[in-house]
DNA sequence: CGGGAATAGTTGATATATCCACCATGTTGC
DNA sequence: GCAACATGGTGGATATATCAACTATTCCCG
C-alpha cells in the first residue's frame, strides 16, 4: 500500500480554519498525488520511446481527430483547455521540428490553421500503442468498471461547476 | 454538461491499433481533463489571491506538517514526489524570496535542511483559507461522499502499481 | 458608413520543469 | 585503508507555461 500519510496535505496546515475532513482529505490527496505521478510516468514514456512531449501527444490527437488533420488555433485552445498563447508558442515549436504546419486562412484574415504534417502522424502513429498501453497498464487496468463510471461521473460533475476555457 | 465528445481523446487515432473502448475513454479523458482544469483554477486562485504559486504551497504545507516546519531536501522530495532537481531549484527560489531558509547539515555533511521562516508561515497562513474554500467549492462540494470514497480507492490502486519515487 | 468592443493570434519577459553532468560525502566490501 | 559504488545536493542548458502587452481583423450598433 501506498502510504498515504507521507503525501503532504491540506489538514490542519495552520490553527483555526476549517479543514477537510477525514474523507475529504484522503480523496483529494489520493487523487492529487495519482495524478502527479501517473503524468510523469506517462510524459516519461513517451518522451523516451517515442520523442514526443505530452503536449505534442494531445495537440497531434487533437487534430487528427478532425477530417484532414486541420484546425483552426483557438479551436484548438478551446479543446485543449489551453490559452492562446500556450497554443501559439507550442503550435510554432511544433512547426519548426516538422510536426504541423500552420498556413493562413482565407475566410478570416486574423486566423490560421494548424496541421499536422505527414511526419506528425507517422510520430503520433509510433507514439500512440506505447501510449496507450501505459494508460492501461498504470490506470485503467487496475480499476474495475464500476470504477470508471464513479470516476467518469464525479469528473464530468467537478467540469460542470468549472468554467469552460481553462483561463485564456 | 460538459461535452466529452470535444475533449481530445486517444481512440481511434490511427488504424490497427487497440484503443479505449467508451467507457475507459469517457474515464480517461474526464478525469485527464478535470484536473487540467482544476488545477489551473486552482493555481490561478493561490496566485492572485496570496502570491504564492501551487509549488510554493505545497512546500510550505509539507515543512509545516513536520516539527519545527524543516525537513531534508530529499524528504521534501519523496514526499511530494519530485525529483531531487527540482526541489532544488524550487527551494533556492523560495529562499530568496524569503519563504524558507537553507541550513547545512552536521549529521551528513552533504546534506542540507530547509525550513519554512516566520514569513513563509504567515504566507501559508494567508493562503490556505482561500485555497482550502476552493478546493471545497471545485471538487469535494461537487461530489457525494461515496464518490470521494471510491476516488481515493481507485487513486490508492494506480498508487500502488506506480513506483513510489515520481522518477528522481 | 464610422467607431468602439470583441476576437485571433503573436511576442517577449519571466517562472517553472526536466535532463544531464558534476562535486562532495558517505557506505560497502575486500 | 581504499577502491567502487551509492547518496545528497548543485548548476546550466533547454523545454515548457504563464502573463501582459500588442497588432490585425472582424463584429456590432448607431
């Protein structure tokens, strides 16, 4: 068992303020310290067998979920979470290893599209298995069904309450 | 609700792979994508309300967890699962902004203590409320408690199958 | 039409994270 | 002892993230 005590929390940090409760505590530090550990592990995986960052990862999915490959950068923004300017700086990093390509756009003279180029999907294709297989071997293959559904519910609750941009 | 359906996603990337079937991906991209989201909020909220970004709190709350708020660089470490690199950068910033002090070591006299200053106490002091409030109106307010008893379960278990030291 | 507000995207400064090489010290086994 | 290795910590280079301007365009409304 993991140890969860050693995990610093939110309890009791100074006098005189409402903590959370037992509960409380352990799920979100459970739940903090998972996702700490579990993003490195999967960034790290990727970064070595593939040479993609986790960035790279969900901007290469993000587009190649789209006819063409093709999408317009607040699209992207708005999908990713991200903020603009994140969008733009790691869009054009991306662009100058090869990965996309962005390319002006006709209907509104202020936009442009992003797309990954042939050498972005060839990556994503080599990255993805690896990918994935992490994904269920560190998360999904050691939770039960009921599991995910509980989880899947609570986070979709925890979105609802959140507002939509992610602060861009 | 939140639209699952726009949050990027790892099915069907490319062909011949095996992917997510619906309910591991609507897990999977829920959660990746709450805590993307909160997480954000949450920094932004400890940011502009008390000056202090999500590392700086979590280092002051684990220094305050101890007697005399000081610990060895490397237990900060394993505890927040850092590796040794980056609780070393991260507590040079903090002491030159004041928040904690370096002190050498007389037992091993390569290592070094870290210890949270009057200041960095009063910070943290400053700061939990509000964080503590907005963890509570984000995430826990959301959630029934048999939900936050599952979440801690399903965290505890991706826990254990990851190796404990977050990779330093 | 004209002007203000909103939108799309860029840029540069700064903060943070990661990687790797490095130094000093401690530990082990012979 | 002392050689080989492990451990604790530092520092620089690079990658990434955030924030605050800033430009260019489009939208809206009179």
């Amino acid at each position: 068992m993991v140890d969860i005590s050693t995990i610093p929390g939110t309890m009791k940090v100074v006098e005189d303020v409402r903590w959370l409760d037992e509960r409380e505590e352990r799920a979100w530090r459970a739940l903090q310290f998972m996702h700490l550990r579990l993003d490195g592990q999967l960034a790290r995986q990727l970064t070595s067998d593939a040479g993609l960052s986790y960035p790279d990862y969900l901007v290469l999915v993000a587009l190649t979920d789209r006819p063409e490959a093709r999408m317009r950068l607040f699209e992207l923004a708005k999908t990713l979470g991200w903020e603009k300017s994140r969008v733009s700086h790691q869009v054009s990093r991306m662009a100058e290893r090869g990965l996309v390509n962005k390319e002006k756009c006709g209907a509104d003279r202020r936009g442009a599209h992003v797309v990954a180029t042939g050498l972005g999907r060839r990556e994503l294709a080599a990255a993805a298995p690896g990918h994935l297989q992490a994904v269920r071997r560190h998360f999904i293959g050691r939770l039960t069904p009921e599991q995910l559904d509980v989880i899947a519910a609570a986070a979709e609750a925890v979105l609802d309450g959140l507002d939509g941009t992610g602060g861009g």
